[in-house]
C-alpha cells in the first residue's frame, strides 16, 4: 500500500496505523506521494535561496542517497546532521533515509563537548555541517575514529566536501533501500539537562502515523497551506511542523536559518502569506511585547499551534484578541516523536493542554503507583505507535522511561472535570511546600497575566530554616519598571490568584531567562544557584 492509497479516505486512528505496510521507506512514499499527484512544479520549501519544488527536492533526496553509497556509507550506519534549515537539511535527512541509512539531525546550537559526545556515542560514518557552525567540530574529526567523511554545507568546503558538488556529481540512482516499517530510521538526542544527551531510536513508520493522527486530522494541513516554524527542523516537533506534515499533504514550507526573533519573524509573516503557524510559549509571549509585531490586517494566519512548554492563558487570550486565531496548545516528547495531547481550535480550554489525540491513550500514576483519581496530580504516561524504540547504549534510562506499551513521561498533570489536561510542570521542576505541592507552571502564569511581566520561572529556594519555598526569575516587558514596589505588587498579585502558601516568597528581576536552542526555560540552572 502506498500512501497516497492510505490517504484515499480518512480511517480512525485503528486503521490508520494499522495501514502502515511492512515494506514501507517513509522518504520514498512522502516523495512519491507528490510526484504522483502532479506537484513536481509546486514548491516543497522557499528558502534564503528561494522555491525549491517538490521534483528538485526528490532528485537532491536521490542524488544525496546516491553519494552516500559511493561514499561507502552502508545501510544502518549513521550520519550525522548538524545543518541550519535551509533545502539541504530536508534534502540530507531523506536522502539518508532513503537508502537506508539512520539519520541522526542535532541540534545546532550545543557546545563542542556535545558534539564529541554524540559523534562518538553514535559512531557516525559521515558528518554534514553548516559551514557557519563547522568551527565548532574542526577541533574534534581528527579523534573521531568511526568518522570517515565530512561534507559541508555553504559556499566553501574548508577542505572537505562541498555539499552542492556531492549530489551534482552523478546522476542520481533509482534506489530505495528495502526498509521496513519498524526499521531503524533516525535518532533525535534529548536535551541532556539531566546528564548526556540520549539517543531516542525511532522508525520509518513513525514518521507517517504523526503526520496521519496528528498533522493532517488535527493540525489540519492542508496542500494549499504556507507553513512555517519557530521550532527548528532537528527539534522532534519542528520536524513534524516543518517537513514531516506538509510534505504529507503537499503544502509549502518557509524555513529560516537564523535564529527566531520577534522582528525576524514578523518580517517574514509580512514577506510570506503564512496560512499555519507553530510556535512555543515564549516566543508568542516575546512576539506580542514586541512594538514591531504585524498588525492583524498584514497576516494570513489561520492555525497557530503552541508546544515546548505549557502556553500561559494571559498569551493565549492576548493573541486571540489582537489576531482572531486561537492557538492550540499541545504536548509532545522526542520520546513519542510529535503531539499527542493537545487543544483544538473551536474546542480550546486556555490554561490545559487539552485531551488526548485519537490513536493515543493518557492515564495519569500517582505516588503510590496507582491510577490518580479525576481532579489528582499524577504523573503522565501515554501509550500509542510512536514511540522511540529505545534509547540507543542506555538500557537503564530504557527500561525507566520505556515500560512495556507505556512511555513515562516525566510531566505532573491533573484531569479535570471536563477531561481538559492541567499541567503542572515537570515532576523534577514541582515543589512541596508546607508538605504540599505547588506547581512552578501554576505560579508562572499568574504572575504571567501581569501586565507588566513579559515571562516568569519559578524554582525551589531554601529560606532560612533550610526549608523550600517558591522564588521567581521575572523578565519585564520594560527593565526600567524594576522596584521593589514591583516585587510587592506581584507577590499580592499573586497572592489574589492562587492559595496564600504558592506565592513566590522572592522575586528577582532578570533581563533574560536560560533557555534551551526550543525556548524551555532551564529551571535547573536557576535552581544550582541556589546550592550552597
């Protein structure tokens, strides 16, 4: 069955994965899916360099397949892709899948011990960089014994391969390797705040479920949408906004090398009529403080949706208000690959992350290892067809996260009355103060719908007595209004919306927060500077 078949009609989330065949190569079914319904002409990506067609992206997915086999990379090997979004990031995560080979994108912005780490840890055959972020690696090929090849992408080689001259040297082959469904396809690295990065292990099949439970029927793309998305492509919910579902209906995506700003992005909503929009939390925060953002009349949005972290109903409501589109807030982990538990246009609860999407199930555990009742904290877990496979050499962290058909999630959540999921925040982030708990996110918000707050954390403090109890980090939508009158009327602000024991003892005015390279806020780092 092709995909092009499974997509003929629109089964339940059964069928749908039930309609993955066991020969089954998701790059050569995406690509195949397009040509054959005459979009060869019709632009897959608009990058720096312009329209890039869906015809253009399968040859340069054959020719880069092709390189790699005369290059002597086998089937199962790995390569490993530290490339900024431009037609090449798609054009070598495809290719290498393809023809069989895992692909293992990074994240662009990590350190070089990290990549040394990853290098090593995954035995990469052969490296593609972005000649802007090569320095970070030159120091360390020479010691990477499994590495045999380094092709880079940009305009000067730096003495090794040229991108470009790779796939332009011979005519691209016909070849897909005999994948199967549950072969092997590419690892995304989790973020390593707890210790190293870990290698979640997914397969081809993967790919198509969250475009067919997720992308199409929820997301609701559709062939005539101009898509684009803060959250980069080697991130796990950026590959799915920016190539795994608008490839699968045949939209057009616009990608962005540089680094999301307010003013960046809003010079590309005004250049690009974007028709669906994914972003995170704080970006959306950062994007309406900002005196440049587009007026309502200049955009073309129709979808907006939010992951990363849990979406503050102040943002939300702000959003909607000045722009007409809601913005769907949802939950999804590297470990099952895209979203699946989330809010929908028409049916939104600001302040939850909505309901479980159809082929998933949620059940929430309490302390004592029985199922939270309806309206109990409880940490999450979520059973459905994409999950990692593992995560590569760490059968510990495996067997802790992976536990039979349930992925342990790591999140603390509350079903209310409505079935709406509340998150409370990360279960290493929550706080018990006064012997009870206080959710980081909870506290957040609140001081979040102040008026003069742009975005807030909040982690464990030891006051004098050794004993815990909530301080904020607050970034100002204006520096110059920091006082201490300010640190008072937000402690009663607080104090006004939540149980007197939550408020935020401390509060420290910041100019930025920490971040991950897909805007977490790292609480951990706040919290080590509280250690004695």
């Amino acid at each position: 069955m092709t995909m092009a078949q499974a997509h003929a009609k629109s089964p339940d989330a059964a069928e749908t994965v039930g309609a993955v065949p066991r020969d089954y190569n998701f790059a050569a079914d995406v690509l195949q899916l397009n040509l054959a319904a005459g979009r060869a002409n019709k632009p897959a990506y608009i990058d720096a360099r312009g329209p890039w067609t869906y015809g253009q992206l399968a040859d340069r997915v054959s020719r880069f397949g092709a390189a790699l086999h005369g290059l002597g990379v086998r089937r199962e090997e790995r390569v490993l892709l530290a490339l900024l979004d431009t037609i090449d990031w798609p054009t070598a995560f495809l290719g290498c899948l393809k023809a069989g080979i895992v692909a293992v994108p990074v994240n662009t912005l990590l350190t070089e011990d990290d990549y040394r780490f990853m290098l090593a840890d995954s035995r990469a055959k052969c490296l593609v960089v972005s000649e802007a972020l090569l320095p970070k690696f030159t120091g360390i090929i020479e010691h990477c014994p499994d590495l045999d090849h380094v092709i880079v992408s940009g305009d000067n080689p730096h003495g090794f391969r040229l991108f470009e001259d790779v796939i332009g040297s011979d005519e691209p082959e016909d070849y897909t390797a005999p994948t199967v469904a549950d072969d092997m396809a590419f690892w995304l690295y989790t973020s390593g705040s707890t210790g190293k990065p870990k290698g979640a292990v997914h397969c081809h099949a993967s790919l198509k479920l969250t475009a067919d439970l997720y992308g199409t029927p929820v997301a609701g793309l559709k062939e005539s949408d101009l898509v684009h998305s803060v959250a980069k492509l080697f991130f796990a919910y950026g590959l799915g906004n920016a190539m795994t579902f608008p490839l699968s209906v045949g939209a057009t995506t616009v990608l962005n090398p540089e680094r999301p700003t307010p003013d960046g992005v809003a010079a590309l909503l005004r250049k690009h009529p974007i028709t669906v929009f994914f972003g995170v939390p704080t970006f959306y925060a950062a994007f309406l403080a900002s005196p440049n953002a587009p007026q309502k009349s200049e955009l073309k949005l129709r979808r907006c949706q939010s992951a990363g972290e849990a979406l503050p109903e102040e943002v939300a409501k702000t959003f909607f208000n000045r722009y007409g589109v809601e913005i769907s807030d949802g939950l999804g982990t590297t470990e099952m690959l895209h979203i699946f538990l989330t809010n929908r246009p028409g049916a939104n609860k600001y302040g939850t992350t909505g309901k479980g999407v159809p082929g998933y199930e949620i059940k929430l555990m309490g302390e004592d290892g029985k199922p939270a009742k309806q309206g109990e904290m409880g940490e999450l877990y979520v059973r459905g067809p994409t999950s990692a496979l593992m995560y590569w050499n760490n059968r510990e962290k495996s067997r802790d996260t992976f536990r039979g058909e349930w992925t342990r999630c790591g999140d603390k959540y509350i079903e209310d009355a409505d079935g709406f999921y509340i998150c409370c925040g990360r279960a290493d982030d929550m706080l018990k103060v006064s012997g009870m708990y206080v959710s980081p996110f909870e506290v957040e918000a609140a001081l979040s719908s102040h008026p003069d707050v742009l975005e807030a954390a909040v982690v464990g403090w030891n006051d004098e007595q050794k004993l815990i109890k909530p301080k904020a980090f607050v970034v100002l939508k204006q520096a110059d209004k920091a006082n201490d009158a300010l640190m008072r009327a937000l402690q009663e602000h607080c104090k006004a919306k939540l149980a007197p024991f939550k408020y935020p003892r401390w509060i420290e005015f910041r100019s930025e927060l920490p971040k991950t390279a897909t805007g977490k806020i790292q609480r951990f780092k706040l919290r080590a500077e509280g250690q004695p």
